[in-house]
C-alpha cells in the first residue's frame, strides 16, 4: 500500500541543483506505529519461508530492479548531481548487494549456527532465527544503494523492517518501494517512511514491538541517546556507520537470536 501520512504533511524534493523534484510525504509517529503494526502482522509468514524461497524473493527484487534500471539512473543524477555513469553504477553495485544477500539467505545458518560438544547422552544444537522487527535509519547520503545494503540483510532470516530513508535523497527509495510491491515480497515486510530521522528515530527507538534498530545513517543524529532509549525495551542496536555499509554475513546475523535446543540420543 502507498498511504499518504496521517498528518498531511510533504516537503519538497529538489535537485542537487535546487530545481523542484516532487513533493515527498513527511512521516509522524503514527506513521512509523501503523509501519510497525503492519511489519508485525507479516513477521509470521516472512519467517515461516524457507531460507530458499526468502532468497528467491531477494533475487526477484535484484530482476525488477535492474528492469528499471533507466528510471533509477535518471533519479539519481537528478537528486546527486552525478554523471549517468556514477549513477549506473550505483545501480549496478545495488542489483549485486540484493543478489549477494539472496545467495546468503539458505547458508547463513550452516555458518552461525552449530553442534555444541556437551557431556552426556545428548545432541546440542544452536541455531540462528530472526528477531523480529528491525527498525532502520538508512544512510543519509546515497539515494539507492545505502537503502539497499541496510534492509537487505536485515531481510535474509526472516525479519520485517521499518525504514526511514534519506531525508534529502528519498525519491530512489520511493521506487524501489513500488520494486518491491510488484515483485512477490509479502505485505507488510519492508515499510519504507520519508521524511524526518531526526523525528521520527526516538519514537522507533522506544517503541516496545521493535525488537532491534540499525543506526547505520543516524550519525549526524544524538545516535547515543537513541541507544540508551532503545536499551528500556531491550533492543539489539547497530551503531552508525560511516558511508555506505560493505555486504557482511555479520549484518544479518547481528538481527538475529540464537536457540539451541537439547535432544536425547538413543543409546545402542
């Protein structure tokens, strides 16, 4: 769904030049409570997917993606002021990240989880599973390829997201928002909100069903203060980072929990 804000709110889009773009709604906190509703009503199917299908869905996302390639080109020069050839290969460098990810979806599991030694008649398994709802603050500086390296991985094991993109860059975002309603993620999975970080991080931050947040673009933002908010509800937080994120196995286990589960051997 492609809801305006509660509020009624936009601001204007313009051109690394200053030229009018579009008008872009500037999401409330009822707009981030409604995305972490609808990112908890999909969490169950999304994580009920098998690792395969999950990376079938990322990968599907990579093929719409660079079907559209011309309009993303476009929108990136225009807002970036780069030259057609920076602003394809960000998209190219995009397209790989949700391909990298895909590949990772059904393999992550062999590399974090495992089978403990214990003493006695036993097996002793740990796994990696999702955490639930992660709220993200993409990077600030990059239209598609800073969104695409934050949610990405967050979406490999299972999790539901709630994405603030770049307030000044948020057109590509936008797009890729339509990528992902006609390709085959579910409802409710990627819940992508404009507008201010600054406003709409500390309600993300406290709210108690999200289970973890990337900070990945809060840099300029009192980022340490949103940690020690989100500890009061227990949150895994990643810190901000400098540019955009590189691709890491690390991104998607850190939303991750680990279960280990105890079973009998048979004793012959």
């Amino acid at each position: 769904k492609f809801p305006r804000s509660e509020s009624g709110r936009t601001y204007e889009v313009l051109s690394a030049k200053g030229a009018f773009l579009a008008n872009a709604a500037k999401a409330s906190r009822k707009d981030a409570r409604d995305a972490v509703v609808a990112a908890r009503a999909a969490t169950s199917g999304w994580v009920g997917a098998t690792g395969y299908n999950r990376g079938q869905v990322l990968y599907r996302i990579a093929e719409l993606l660079e079907g559209r390639r011309a309009q993303f080109v476009d929108e990136i020069a225009a807002a970036e002021g780069v030259s057609a050839a920076v602003a394809s290969r960000q998209v190219d460098a995009a397209i790989d990240v949700w391909v990298w990810y895909a590949g990772w979806a059904d393999k992550y599991v062999q590399v974090a989880g495992n089978g403990n030694p214990v003493s006695g008649p036993y097996f002793n398994l740990s796994t990696p599973e999702a955490t639930g709802v992660v709220a993200i603050i993409a990077p600030q500086d990059s239209s598609l390829l800073g969104f695409a390296s934050v949610v990405a991985p967050a979406l490999v094991s299972g999790n539901t997201v709630v994405v603030v993109s770049s307030e000044r860059l948020p057109l590509s975002a936008i797009s890729l928002s339509e990528v992902l309603a006609t390709s085959d993620v579910p409802g409710g999975v990627v819940n992508v909100l404009t507008g201010s970080a600054a406003e709409i991080a500390p309600w993300l931050a406290s709210h108690a069903d999200v289970n973890a947040i990337d900070l990945a673009g809060a840099g300029l933002l009192d980022w340490v203060g949103l940690q020690i908010t989100a500890a009061d509800t227990l949150k895994r937080v990643l810190p901000p980072e400098d540019g955009i994120p590189a691709p890491s196995v690390e991104r998607v286990t850190f939303f991750t929990e680990t279960k280990t589960v105890w079973h009998t051997k048979a004793l012959i």
